[in-house]
C-alpha cells in the first residue's frame, strides 16, 4: 500500500524556519528520524519510508506555497496513490501553538497552499492535519505573522509537538482516519510541560 504525505511551506533558507513551514518541519524530523534523506526531483523533494508492509512518500513541494497542488497532483499520478491514501500537513492560524486538528476533508480556510490543492485535484475530499500557529499578531500583519519564525520558546517545545505529529501520521497510515482523529485531536500538552 502506497501513502503520499504532503507537507507544505517554502523552500529557501529564509522560509525554513517560519511558521507557514510547519509541514517541512514535521517531515524533515520524520527523515532524520527514520534515516532518509530528501532528494530534489520533480516539483518536490522526496523521501521514501517505510512502514510495516506500507511505502510512504514524503514530499516538500519546491513550488513555493501558492502552487503546492502542482507537486501533489503530479506524485499521486506518478506513483498511483489513491487520494484516500493521502494526507497534507499544513499551519493554521485559527488554532492555539501545536494544537493538532485532523479531517478526512473540509474547506481550506483560506490556506493558499490547501486552496491550490483543491483547485487542481477538483476536490477538498482529502486528509489534512492541520498544526496550530496561533494568531498572535496585529490587525493586517497576517502575512508577516505566518511567514516570521517560531519565538525561542515556542522553538524549544517545538519538537515535542512535531513528534506528535508524526504519531498521528503513522496513526492514520496504521489504524485510519476516524481512530487517528479520535486520538489525536483531543488537547495535549507534553508531560514536563503540564
């Protein structure tokens, strides 16, 4: 069984630790974790995992945010994945700091990066996770919110938070979609942080 994770941001050095850049985050430690590493090809760079009996594509889409569904189209045609068998992490403002909401589809709530995907695929019926930023910022500084880095305190538990997204990743890949949602979108705080 194949499975197309998507994580979404920029490229370049000046994006990597931003906000917007929490889906190459999540699956740059997933790499690390699991002994691969990217490769640049077309649209994205990948990296190949595997679990149990199951292949796992990570992708970080090259096309910069706006034009992420150009990376996402051309790997689920490539490898022949089926859209249930795909899941995009993505940065949302509306949620508290490392907050995880998972849904098997829904609206992109004004995401470039989901609205372009929709726009190519003809459709929003996929997986996303989506990872609380918070919205710390003043009226019309949106932009200059989700682009500017994580503070040296969120930066700090910042790891904790990723591992637990990619807990929940393995869950949807291992168990599905409703007893990842079950376990994951409950509120969770690490243990020394509680």
């Amino acid at each position: 069984m194949k499975y197309l994770i998507a994580g979404l941001g920029n490229p370049g050095i000046k994006y990597q630790q931003t906000r917007h850049n929490i889906g190459f985050i999540v699956l740059e430690a997933w790499a690390k974790a699991s002994n691969v590493l990217f490769n640049v090809n077309r649209y994205a760079e990948i990296a190949e995992i595997s679990i149990k009996s199951h292949r796992i594509f990570l992708i970080k889409p090259t096309t910069y945010m706006n034009l992420s569904g150009n990376a996402v189209r051309y790997w689920l045609q490539k490898e022949n994945i089926l859209l249930e068998n795909m899941l995009v992490v993505v940065d949302d403002i509306a949620l508290p700091f490392g907050t995880i909401r998972i849904r098997p589809k829904g609206s992109n709530g004004g995401h470039n990066g989901l609205a372009h995907i929709d726009e190519v695929l003809q459709t929003n019926e996929y997986a996303r996770l989506r990872f609380g930023i918070g919205n710390n910022y003043p009226h019309g500084k949106q932009a200059d919110y989700v682009l500017s880095p994580f503070t040296d305190d969120e930066l700090k538990i910042l790891p904790y938070y990723t591992q637990r997204c990619i807990q929940a990743i393995e869950a949807f890949i291992l168990t599905g979609i409703d007893r990842c949602m079950n376990e994951y979108n409950k509120p969770w705080k690490p243990d020394n942080l509680s």
